[in-house]
C-alpha cells in the first residue's frame, strides 16, 4: 500500500516545484544574480548622473554666451542637443578632459526647463 502512494507523491513533489519555481521567478519575488547586478548598474547610473547634472547647469549659468548659446541649443533638434552641450564644453566636469556619458542629454533637457 506504501509503495502505491510514493510514486504520485514524488511526481506530485516535482510539479509542484516546478511550478512554485516558474511562479516566484515570473512574480519577481526571486532575482537572478545577473538581473541584480544590471539593476544595480542602473541605479548607480542614475544616481551619478544625478550628481553630475546639476554641475552641469552650473557651468551653463557661468559661461559668458550663455544667452547666444541658449538660443542655438533651443534651435536645435532636440535629438542634437546634446551634441551642442558637449561642443559648449558644460557636460565636461571640472578636472576631466572629456564629457561624462549620458550628462549631456540630461543637463540638455534642464537647460532648455529654464526658459
């Protein structure tokens, strides 16, 4: 009588981990490690461009043109405009020889707020 119940209960176990299994990963109660570590790159992306926008804006408001300069950045294609704020040197923080990835776009959009 034993050895007639184990069979269904092992199959039974093994839908029903199989299935617990399909529904806490398609639910999001359970993350992959490589799903972590993208979100994570992202949060920290994020959170630096955060930072570094608002430098970026701060240079805009010191540069002498910037009223001439605001004028072509609002003629500009918007998808151009971070092109523009790269070439004007604002998405360059002090002490880098380069624009920061992603700062332009941003320091764009809140440049072009200001009006």
């Amino acid at each position: 009588m034993i050895k007639e119940n184990i069979k269904p209960l092992i199959w039974g176990i093994l839908i029903g981990a199989i299935g617990l299994l399909i529904v806490i990963f398609w639910t999001g109660w359970v993350v992959t490690r490589g799903t972590a570590e993208a979100e994570g790159r992202e949060i920290v992306k994020e959170a630096v461009l955060e930072q570094l926008v608002p430098i970026c804006v701060a240079q805009y408001h010191q540069d002498p043109n910037k009223v001439e300069k605001f004028t072509k950045l609002k003629d500009k294609a918007y998808y151009l405009r971070d092109d523009y704020v790269k070439e004007s040197g604002w998405a360059t923080m002090p002490g880098s020889e380069s624009p920061v990835r992603g700062v332009a776009d941003k320091c764009a959009k809140q440049i072009i707020a200001l009006e």
